[in-house]
C-alpha cells in the first residue's frame, strides 16, 4: 500500500493552499497552517487541528462540511498548481507490478478517497489503485493500512493473515503504522526526511527514490 504525498509526488502545494482557503473564507483567516508539517497526517486530522486553532467547534459535522468544501478547492489548486510532479521511478515501477499474479497493488493514504483521486488522475497514475485505506476511513493511520490490507486481501481472496503487506511511504508514521500492523515497510527519502531517521523509525528497507536499485526486489520479496 502506497502513501501519496512526499512518496508518489509532489503536489505543489496544493493542498495546503486549499485548506488555507477554505479557514480563510470560513473563518476570516487560514494562517494557522503556517509552518505546521502535514507531513503524514491524515486530511481529517487537519482540519481537526485547524479548529481546534481557530477556537471553532469540533465535531464531525463540522470536519465533514469543511472536507466537502476543501476537496473542491483541491480539485482546483491541483488542476493549476506548477509545481505538481510525480518522483522518479515511480511509473517504471508501478508498471513493474502491474499484473503480477498473488500481488494487490492499493494505497494507504491520508488524503481522502476523492482528494486521492485528484491528484492521481494529475499524475496519470490512478489506474494503478483499484483500492486502498484513506483519510475518510479513519484518522488514525495504522488503523486507515490495516483497512486498505483488508480490502487488499478480499481482492485476492484470500486471509489477510495469509499476506505478506508492504507499506511504502516517507515518514516515520508510515513506518509507524506499518509497525503497528505487523507489516514491513518500505521508505522513501523523496518526501525530505533522511534515511537514517526512517531506517531508526523501523523501515525495513529506506532508498532514495524509486528509481533506485533493489526497489522492486524489497516490494516483491524476490
């Protein structure tokens, strides 16, 4: 299960940009995301933690109201943003496991299901995920990649117990919750925290990138 920010690409921006606008029209002004580290955290947990900022109530009425309106402004800041780009290997991979027998390829995600989307239909690489675990599922992360595990193991028929589960992501909360969840973990230093902090988080493997050699024999356990 693949995370997506800082793991497949690289937004731009975008989604800051887009819940600090969306506290900005709410609520008169979206400064209080300056200098916070999404790095990791699940989209609902987010805005969870922009309320609680702003002194507005939290309930999840009000976390769903302002979800439905940031993925509209995602929709937008994505479409426009220059600074989009998908990471190096990233496609040459998952074309890779494309089609291998016994292999479910998902995401473990943060973003919600429909801001996933968003960003990697932009990417070109959306086809690649028929499932996954996300941000709308739940804001805990280990409980969000044992859900896409779940949901990976009813794909291939098969118990999940019976599945070796691969977590990829960039941050020691993949790691985390990868751990969590009895599942290795593969790290990327794409998303800008160095390889000696991953590889002491726990991650099983840490590479550069995707284009690094021994990548696909780490995922596929050749």
């Amino acid at each position: 299960m693949f995370d997506i920010d800082g793991t497949l690409l690289h937004a731009g921006g975008a989604g800051r940009r887009a819940i600090a606008r969306v506290f900005r029209e709410r609520y008169g002004h979206g400064e209080m995301f300056d200098g916070v580290r999404f790095h990791g955290m699940t989209d609902r947990a987010i805005v969870r933690g922009g309320l609680e900022r702003v002194g507005a109530p939290v309930d999840d009425a009000t976390i769903d109201a302002i979800c439905e309106t940031y993925l509209v402004a995602l929709a937008e800041e994505v479409h426009r943003t220059e600074g989009f780009r998908v990471f190096a290997g990233v496609e040459t991979l998952l074309d890779a496991l494309a089609g291998r027998d016994a292999l479910a390829i998902g995401l473990g995600t943060g973003n919600l299901r429909e801001g996933a989307r968003v960003k990697l239909e932009r990417a070109g690489i959306a086809h690649h995920f028929p499932f996954g675990g996300f941000g709308c599922d739940h804001e805990h992360r280990p409980t969000i990649v044992r859900i896409a595990a779940e949901r990976g193991a009813a794909r291939l028929g098969v118990p999940l117990d019976a599945c070796r589960v691969v977590v990829i992501g960039d941050t020691p909360l993949d790691v985390d919750a990868a751990r969590a969840i009895g599942a290795d973990c593969v790290a990327v230093t794409t998303g800008g925290i160095d390889a000696a902090t991953l590889a002491g988080a726990g991650a099983t493997r840490v590479f550069d990138d995707f284009a690094s050699d021994g990548v696909l024999a780490a995922l596929v356990g050749a």
